[in-house]
C-alpha cells in the first residue's frame, strides 16, 4: 500500500494538504499519516486540532512512499523544526518529497531545491534559508514536479494534489477528472 506522511507543525495551514489527503485515502486507497515534532497534537491556523500517528523523529523513511511538509507561519519563525536530515534522505532514497506554501522553505534548508527546477510563494519567502537555487525557481500559480520533488504555492493545492499522486504513478483518468472537478470554480466565468 502506498503511504504518505504529511508533516504538521503548530499553526498549520490547514486547507493546503487536506484535498491532497482526503482524495489521496478515498479515492486511491492510499495510506495518509501525519507526524509532527515530538509527536504533540497541533492545533492549525483554523482551529482544527489533530493527534497525529507519529513524531516526525520516528519516521522510517523505508516505510514511507512520500513525505510532505504542510505550510504554516512556524516556518519563517527561528521556532522551525530542522528537518534537513529526514528530506535529504527521504530523497536519496528514492521517495516523493514535497512542500506547499510556506513548507516549501524546510526543502530549501535541506538543500533539495538548489538544483531543481521549482517554485515557492515567490524567491523572497526561500531567502532566509541557505538557498542556493534561485536560478531554478520558476515564477508558477501551479505545482511543480521535478526528481520527485513537488513544490507549490499555498494558493496551489489542486495542482499539489495531481503532481504528488502523479510522482507516485497514480495518474490516471480519474485524476483528471478529480483535478477538473476541484479546480471547476477557477474556470468559470
């Protein structure tokens, strides 16, 4: 069974990865966990509070398919757990990496985006980071997928969805139907 574990910190936007996750589990029998630092419940920038399944320290990267790191304002704060071990050898193992939003920093700091072509909030939202991969950032509404490695702003958690179900070779018919359904409302006039 493929499983994906979504990292959340306190704060967390919770509309970012709640598509990618519910039609991840319903529609393709995939298994969704969540970790978060120390394994603590968080509470998301709406109010939801979860209990995740694990700590992020307690991840087995073999036992995971994708990892994929949620935004929230913990990110741009020196509060961040470092999770530049768990990216970097997640995605030396051959496993999706991802990052919406804020999110999108924590693969910044691990490195993964210094030779890979991908987008973010803007540059400037990556600056505080070590990056070194401005040359391949691309200015993008959308998600974008290169070497396993998804990025995206938080305005782009349809276009998430479809590009880490794809990195997982889960593309099909219907997620081109669940990609037109859900992003319906941005082409009506």
């Amino acid at each position: 069974m493929t499983t994906i574990v979504t990292v959340l910190t306190p704060g967390y936007a919770d509309w970012e990865t709640a598509l990618l996750n519910a039609g991840a589990r319903d529609y393709y029998n995939v298994d969704t966990r969540f970790a978060t630092p120390g394994g603590e419940p968080v509470t998301s920038a709406g109010g939801l509070r979860i209990i995740p399944h694990m700590a992020v320290e307690d991840i087995e990267i073999d036992r995971i398919d994708a990892i994929l790191i949620n935004g929230g304002t913990i990110w741009q704060t020196p509060d961040y757990p470092d999770l530049n071990a768990l990216l970097r050898d997640a995605h030396a193992a051959g496993k999706v990496v991802g990052g919406i939003c804020d999110g999108v920093t924590a693969l910044a700091r691990a490195g993964l985006l210094d030779t890979v072509r991908h987008t973010a909030n803007g540059p400037e939202s990556l600056s505080d980071t070590n990056y070194a991969g401005e040359p391949h950032f691309v200015a993008s509404a959308r998600a974008v997928l290169e070497q396993r490695i998804i990025t995206a702003p938080g305005t782009a958690p349809v276009s998430f969805m479809g590009a880490v179900l794809e990195a997982l070779s889960l593309r099909n018919g219907d997620l081109d139907f669940y990609l037109g359904l859900y992003a319906a409302e941005h082409h009506a006039a």
